[in-house]
C-alpha cells in the first residue's frame, strides 16, 4: 500500500498514477473521504473519551442533585464514546479496504500505455537465420517428443490440459537448469531457499496477488490457504511483523519453489507445449532494501538475468513494461525476452519489478536506520523459469538432425553432455 501521508499532501500524484495504470481514478477521492473521516473521528473519540475521565474524577465528590446530574451526563457521554469508538472503526476500516485497492505510484520514467506499449532498452545475442542453415525449425514440442523430454498427452490424461511431464533428459535439464541458476545467485550473495507453496491469506494479500491477479490464484477452501503463483509470496512474507537492523540490509534470497497458475484469460492462448501451463518450477530471486537503494537494486537484478541469459546463449531483448501491464505491487517492471525461432517473435522469460514500500507496508516490514523505524523496499526478479526457458534451450539451439545443443554453463549438471540426443524418429 501507499503512504496515506503522500495521498493527503500530493493526491494529483496518486490520480496520475492510477491513470496511467487504467485503474478507477475515483478510487482517490473515495480514500481521501474515509482517510478524513478516519481521522475526525478518532479526535472525536478521544475528545470524548477525555471528557469522560474528567467526569469520572468529579463523580465520587458529588452529593445529591449534583450526582445524580453527573450520572445521567456519565450514561449519555458512554453512549457518545461508543458511537465514535463504532464510527472510528468503521471509518478504519473503510480506509483499509480502499488503500488496498490502490496501485503502487508507477515510476515517472515507466512508459505510458497497455500491454503492447512497451519500451525496448537493449537487444542481446544473434537471431539465427535457419533457411541459410538449410533447415526449418521445429518447435520445442515436436523437439522434446524426438528426446523423450516432454510429454504433454499423458499430463492431460493426468490433470488436464496445461499440464505435462518431463521425462528423462526433459526431467534431467530442469535439474541442469535449477541447480545452474542456483549457483549463479548463491555466487553472487543470495541465500538459496526452499520456499512454502501454500500460503495463508494475509501473505497472498500481502504481496498484492488478490488484487487484480486473484482470478489467477488457486485456493483451498477447506484449509483457508492459497497455492503460490511465485516464491516472491513466501520470500515476501518471509519477514512479516518484523523490524530489520539497518546493517542487515541488503537481504538477499534466492527461492526455489513449484508455482500453481489457473491461467485465467488466456483460452485459446500457446495452448500448444509447455509454454503457459499451470504448474512449473520456478528460481526467484527476492531483496529486501533501503528505499533510496531500490533503483539500483533494481538494475543489479536485471544484470543479474542478463548474465543467466546470456550464458545459455539465447538471443533475448530487455523491455521497459507500460503501466497498463505492470501489477499493482510494482513501480517498475523490466521483462527481459527471448528469441521463440517458431514463434517468430520475442517472449517473456525473466521479469524484474521494484516494488518500493509497496509490500512492505502491507507485510509490516520495517528496518530500524538510528532511531527511526520506517518501512524498507522489496524488488523480485525471475532467474529462471523452467518450462520457458526449456522452450527457449530446444528451440534456439537445435540442430538439423533433431538434437540439441548444450551451453557449456549446464554441462556439469547434465554429465558432461555437450548435445541432447533424439531417442525417437
């Protein structure tokens, strides 16, 4: 949520935001109403609540007429204080309800506009001409079937559409691909972490997931918990209720975890492979920080995912996310996306978004800096995302013969292999 402080002294700010994002502008001056009625009733009630203690004390020193009188103003005076006690809380809650609807403030360098509206910053790698290599490419599905790597029939069987397996070296690369992205974010100072896939409901809420995202969300009702569509809910909610020393900043953790997405609004979308699917594995990397470092963090993140794409050797471009698609939680989002041959067309695999105080607020997370207590910033940045970047491995480095090759940063985990063998033709 958003510092009500900043929404009574600079609302135009929060208007533009939440137009910029297409969200109910409205919502601005509803939240200001309650945010003044929160206040003045709660002077009210104290006003009345000290008048209240002033007539206790006279009370026992009353004899008489004069008692009685005081009694009676005692009976209408606790009336009073506890319609201001349900008005105040009413005016809270009122408040609560609106602030969590609101947006985080969009970034005033973040493109203005929708989905399609986005900026590319930078293009990485060579986009293979495969007609000068004499041969059409085939896409990750047909690949993984020839190497006995995915089957998606036998996950419909299972579970329904958008689901699959992984079998033998398929299973075999996303534990290539786990433990090598482990690697690089424990090199570089992330705590690996294994993270809950279940949540209760004030995490979920927290981190922004039942917002505009809840059609998205799995729920068990019987248990009042909800499946991850991220580790970014768990690592958020990792320091929930807690103060954290300013010198323990920066927090850095790398989380493993499955992700469960229902995939609302995307029928008839890449209903073909494993490209959108609704379980995967997933290595999210998660920092906790200063406010005033968050910017910076946010570029060491996207370097961080440049440096994993670029050792798979997969031509990728950074794009600079428009409001109308970033999320409720972020200020700022950088997608980096990589090259799909059949596809014709660059596709999302890594994502970062600063999220300043924006969950931190929400979580209750706060850093002590001296003799202050304020809450921190949270930033999360994709670093690999198995199933995608699975399509993205076959299909960028196939060969005529139907085999695939290997950069070189997964070989240790793939014993030595230099190619992916067919096992079927």
């Amino acid at each position: 949520m958003i510092d009500l402080r900043l929404l009574r002294e600079d609302p135009d700010r929060v208007r533009a935001s939440q137009r910029a994002r297409g969200e109910d502008v409205a919502l601005v001056d509803s939240l200001l109403s309650a945010d003044e009625r929160r206040r003045s009733s709660g002077v009210r009630f104290d006003e009345l609540r000290a008048e209240q203690k002033q007539l206790g004390k006279l009370i026992p020193k009353a004899t008489g007429d004069e008692k009685a009188e005081l009694l009676k103003k005692a009976g209408q005076l606790a009336a009073d204080v506890k319609a201001a006690d349900a008005e105040r809380d009413a005016a809270d809650a009122e408040t609560q309800e609106l602030l969590l609807r609101l947006g985080n403030l969009v970034h005033p360098d973040v493109p203005v506009g929708g989905e399609e509206d986005f900026v590319t910053l930078e293009t990485h790698g060579t986009i293979r001409d495969f007609g000068a290599e004499g041969f059409e490419p085939k896409d990750h599905l047909e690949l993984g079937t020839l190497l006995g790597a995915i089957d998606v029939e036998r996950g419909a069987k299972v579970s329904g559409s958008r689901f699959y397996f992984l079998t033998g070296i398929g299973a075999l690369l996303e534990l290539a691909l786990v433990n090598a992205a482990i690697a690089q974010a424990t090199a570089a100072g992330f705590t690996p972490m294994l993270t809950p896939a279940l949540v209760r409901p004030q995490s979920m809420a927290g981190t922004g997931f039942l917002g505009q995202a809840a059609q998205d969300v799995y729920r068990l009702d019987a248990d009042d918990l909800y499946l991850v569509g991220t580790s970014e809910v768990p690592l958020a909610a990792y320091h929930m209720d807690e103060i954290l020393d300013a010198d323990r900043l920066p927090l850095r953790y790398a989380g493993f975890s499955p992700c469960f997405r229902r995939e609302a609004g995307s029928h008839g979308k890449d209903t073909r492979g494993i490209f959108r699917v609704h379980q995967f594995d997933k290595v999210e990397m998660f920092s906790y920080v200063a406010p005033e470092d968050s910017q910076a963090e946010h570029q060491r993140l996207l370097q961080w995912e440049k440096e994993w794409l670029t050792s798979l050797e997969l031509p990728f471009r950074v794009i600079d996310v428009a409001t109308g698609d970033l999320g409720s939680s972020a200020a700022r989002k950088f997608d980096c996306e990589a090259w799909i041959p059949t596809q014709g067309k660059y596709r999302e695999l890594t994502s970062t978004s600063d999220c300043t105080e924006f969950q931190s607020r929400r979580l209750s997370i706060r850093f002590r800096d001296g003799k202050q207590v304020k809450p921190l910033a949270t930033l999360n940045g994709t670093l690999c995302a198995v199933p995608r970047t699975i399509v993205a491995i076959l299909e960028n480095h196939q060969q005529a013969d139907g085999s695939v090759y290997v950069p070189p940063v997964l070989r240790p985990y793939l014993g030595g292999r230099e190619v992916l063998e067919p096992v079927a033709k």
